[in-house]
C-alpha cells in the first residue's frame, strides 16, 4: 500500500451545543496541523455554515459542500471521498473541532492502516478516539451514523495528547 493518502476534514455541523459555526474558529489550526502530517491532499467538508478556507491553506486544499450534512457525520464524510482521486488509497479523518489533533497521530495512524488495511483508529487511555483511518475498500460501506461502530484497529497515541473535541464555548483551548 504505497498510494495516496488524503485527509476528510468533517466540518459540516451546525454547532448547536456551541451556539453557533465552531469551526469558523477551529479549522485553521486544525488545518495548520494536518498540513503537517503525511497527507497528500486534504479535502474539507462543509455543510451547515458557509466556510472559507483559511489564506495560508496548504496548497492541496479543497473545500466541498455536502448538502445532505445534517443526515449524520456518514454523508458528510461520503461527500468528501467521493471527490478523492483513484490514486487515493485512504482517507484519514478528521474532525474540525479537535484543535490539538497531532500531525504524529496522523502519521502513526496512516503507517498503522500501510500494514493492515481496513480501519485503523488512535487511541487515547485505550479508548477509540481520532484520526482514524478508511481505506478504499470501505468507502462503499458507510453508514449515515458514521464508523464508530465499524470494528478498527487501535493504534496508541496516549503520549501525543487527544485532539480534544470542543462541544462548548468553555471547551475552548485557553
């Protein structure tokens, strides 16, 4: 396995438990910090609120629209690799509200999913948590809820931190 791999920025939510668009203010550092992880392309997903990609974006960024986002977190991702290349072997997941997400997460990830295929996920204190990573023979296969409940391979990355997942204003890096 030594095709392409790119990275899903699930930024299609409406915020309600924020009161409002959160990844207005999240993706650019989630942005900043999957540039650089070993993706070759990233593909944010948008859906609720209208969104601009940030002016200093790595070049090999594009925003798509998914229309059917508020039908669950499976549509907004099946809308974002249905844009990905044939070179595209992967798909790593990210969600837009995780500002501590590790580029080292990212890559122990992807070299977990080189050697197994399948879905491979990081785990933090033994718990399934993001990024996570699809291969192409998934991609037929996801439900509109999402692939929490797809088994996947957990890859450790207890000593790189969380991603965190802000919910609410007070989850907010200080």
């Amino acid at each position: 396995m030594t095709g392409a791999i790119a990275a899903v920025v699930l930024a299609a939510g409406e915020g309600s438990r924020f009161g409002g668009p959160k990844q207005r203010l999240l993706l650019p550092e989630v942005l900043a910090r999957v540039a650089e992880s070993p993706v070759d392309e990233i593909v944010v997903v948008s859906g609720a609120y209208e969104l601009e990609l940030p002016e200093n974006v790595a070049t090999a960024t594009r925003l798509v629209h998914c229309p059917d986002w508020d039908v669950g977190p499976g549509a907004t991702l099946r809308c974002g690799i249905a844009v990905l290349g044939a070179d595209v072997e992967a798909a790593v997941v990210i969600m837009a509200d995780g500002p501590r997400l590790s580029p080292e997460a990212v890559a122990r990830v992807v070299a977990g999913w080189r050697k197994t295929g399948g879905i491979v996920a990081a785990s933090y204190g033994g718990d399934r948590g993001h990024p996570l990573v699809v291969g192409r023979e998934e991609w037929a296969n996801v439900p509109d809820a999402g692939l929490r409940a797809r088994p996947a391979r957990l890859v450790a990355c207890d000593d790189l931190g969380a991603p965190g997942d802000v919910d609410v204003p007070s989850d907010l890096p200080r």
